[in-house]
C-alpha cells in the first residue's frame, strides 16, 4: 500500500471528519487547469483549481472544499439509485492517461468513509471502477498529462461520491483533439454508459461542430457536458449540442446543523457558460419552458440546461498525486468540470435516463423539483437572460440545480 494512502488513515481521517470540511467563505485567486486548448481542433478541460500567493496550485493535508456530506445535504441526494433501477454505469470521458487515479481514488474513499471501488474490466456490470482507452481496451492507456489528470481525479471522485453504488468507467482519449474524445464517447456508449459526463469542450463555436454532433447522439443515455467557464457566449462544442445536459455553474452555499448539512443558497457563477447556439435548434422541451421567451435565443439551442456548484471558492476536495505544477495532494477545484459530473451522478441516482429518448427533457417536465437560481452574478454584457439570473429558465443556470431526484 502506498505511503500517501496510509497517512489519510487514522487520526488524519478522525479529524477531518470532525472538521466536517468547512469551505471558507473568503475568495481566493485560481486558475485554469488545462489552458489551451493546445492545437487546432483540440479542446481544453473546464476545470479551475484554486491557488496560492505564488500562482501555484494550492494544497493541504486535509480536504479543502467541500465533500459528500456537503454535497448530498445541499442537493437532498440518496448515495445509491432505489433497487428497482437498473444497474448504472457512469462514464467519464477525458484526454489523456491519469496513472494515479486508482490509488487516488481509494485514498479519497477511505478520507471520507465512503465505499471503495474495486477494479474491474470495462465488462463488467456491477459497483467498481474500470479504466480503459479510446478503444475499449484496458491497453496501451494513452501518456500521461499532469492537468487532464488532475480533471479526472476530479470527475471520477466526483462521479463515486454523489452515487457511490454505481460502476465508474473512465475512458481516456488518446489527446485532447475533438476526433479522439468523439471516438472515446461512442466507446462509453458501446460499453453500457448509462451516463456520459463531459467536463471539456471548445472555447467557441464552429460550424464543423454539427458533422461530430452524431457522437452525442446516443438515445436513452443521460449525457452532460461542462457548459464553459469563460461566461456570455464563451461556450463550444460539445455544449451546443441539442442532445446534451449543459451542467452550468452555480456558487453553492451550504449550513450545517444537528441534523446535517443542507441547501443554503445558491446563485448563478459568473464564469458559468451561457448564450444561445449559431448552429443548432433548440429542442421542443427547452422552446416551451417558461422564462425561454426572455432569453431571446428564438428558435437557436440554450445554454444550460442544468445547474450545480463550480465557483472554485465553493469547489470540491479532489486528491491527486499526479504532480501538477509540481504541487500534488488534496486540492480544491470547481469549474463546470465539478457540474458536469455531479449532474450525471444525480441521473444515475434517479435511474430513469432509459426511460425516454434524450434525458435532458426529463428536468424540462418537472422544473419545480429543482431549485430556481434567481440571483448571482451576471456571466457577461446582455440585456437579455441569456447572461443573467431570472425566475424560470435562464442561460447561466438552465432550469436550476437538483433539489433531490423528482426533476430526473
């Protein structure tokens, strides 16, 4: 057993639980995670890490954000899908190779005192964890990058503490060009997905995107994706999407008493992308929503449709020991990166994403079981909703965040 892995045992463990993972209320800086994006036709991750004085990402020996407790308390979530569900399969598609994340993983689950995944092979269907290539194979992984891993020990912790019964399959794209991440999302599919999360994405629009949409056009599976964190129409491809969930981004409040933690405001996050598609049509569901007309989006897709916590001073604890600018251990990131597979975890605890065709209609029919985010921040120069905060659907926000399962 590795060194770090024993240390987070123990009295470490006792104390971190006693400390119940306070996230401080005061800002501090952060940064992008995966710059970029490196070349023409790749794209970049949506995750922002918070930082030190020196720019540095910023590390601690204990969890600095917040963790399954906060998380389940705000959003009233269960930790497993109800019997009756059919077995769920959260895929998490990334670039590049995170040669830690299964120690990390482990270390994660034995901080919090949640269930540890074991390994198995991408066959199989029950509670573990599987890692396999843009090809369904377990070899040869692609090589390794200190950022994209640093976004995948985010997504798949994420992914096991918001369900921690289901199966957490990663598959890791070759590169982070557009044509291996579209091959590594028809292989999560290929293999069983029943959610897909996608926590990257271009920085703008193009008008090649709608020959890859048919990538993402896998009925009865729940696929999100990050809606961007550069704000007012600062989103790309694969969030413009019709037959995605955008996750936005919210700054996420929580309280805690004798009873546990709960909900205690939440408000739009000023870097959560937003605005209205110039290449794709809005479905039918998002076009009857109420609040759509204000948007003035017409008849182009919304972005988002959803929402959960990024702001990266209310972000989640993540542990990685994949060195990234030199720094490794318990960090804390937001992002859209952090929404995106939050959001699929609450559809696979819903179990529900076969029962229609496209997932993302389901919080379209049932918008009170989320909670409105009518205030915060706006995420650009608008008049219209598309970049603000209102009653109903609006572009930052979507519909709302989960308030427990009823919108999914």
């Amino acid at each position: 057993m590795r060194r770090g892995v024993r240390n987070l045992t123990g009295i470490v463990a006792a104390l971190i639980a006693a400390l119940a993972f306070p996230v401080s209320s005061l800002a501090h800086p952060d940064r992008p995670v995966c710059p970029g994006p490196a070349s023409a036709g790749s794209v970049l991750c949506h995750a922002r890490v918070i930082t030190d004085a020196k720019g540095l990402p910023a590390t601690s020996s204990v969890p600095p954000g917040y963790g399954p407790a906060q998380l389940h308390g705000a959003y009233s979530l269960p930790t497993a899908p109800p019997a009756s569900a059919p077995a769920q399969t959260v895929a998490i598609v990334d670039a590049y190779d995170d040669p830690t994340i299964r120690n990390d993983l482990t270390a994660y689950d034995r901080t919090f005192g949640i269930p540890d995944l074991p390994s198995c092979s991408s066959t199989i269907v029950k509670s573990c964890f599987a890692k396999v290539n843009q090809n369904g194979a377990s070899s040869p992984l692609p090589t390794a990058n200190s950022g994209w891993a640093l976004e995948i020990a985010l997504d798949v912790e994420t992914a096991h503490e918001i369900c921690q019964s289901c199966k957490v399959l990663l598959v890791e794209a070759n590169s982070s060009s557009g044509a291996n991440l579209n091959a590594a999302e028809d292989t999560a599919a290929r293999l069983g997905a029943t959610e897909i999360s996608n926590s990257w994405g271009t920085e703008t629009e193009y008008s090649g995107e709608t020959s890859e949409n048919a990538h993402f056009n896998h009925p009865g599976i729940a696929i999100t994706v990050a809606s961007g964190d550069s704000g007012y129409n600062r989103f790309g491809f694969p969030a413009a999407s019709p037959y995605v969930i955008d996750a936005g981004g919210t700054t996420l409040k929580v309280s805690q008493s004798s009873s546990g933690w709960a909900w205690a405001g939440e408000e739009t996050w000023s870097g959560s992308g937003s605005g209205c598609s110039l290449y794709f049509t809005a479905q039918s569901w998002q076009l009857a929503a109420a609040g759509w007309s204000p948007t003035g989006c017409g008849q182009a897709r919304g972005v988002a449709d959803v929402a959960a916590d990024a702001n990266p001073n209310t972000g989640a604890s993540v542990y990685d020991t994949t060195r990234y600018q030199g720094r490794s251990g318990w960090m804390q990131v937001g992002g859209t990166s952090l929404a995106s597979p939050l959001i699929a975890s609450v559809y696979a605890l819903a179990g529900n994403a076969a029962s229609v065709a496209y997932s993302a209609s389901l919080p379209y029919a049932l918008p009170t079981g989320l909670h409105d985010i009518t205030a915060g921040a706006h995420t650009g120069n608008c008049t219209t909703t598309a970049c603000a905060p209102a009653a109903g659907f609006d572009g930052p926000t979507g519909l709302g965040s989960p308030n427990g399962l009823g919108a999914f």
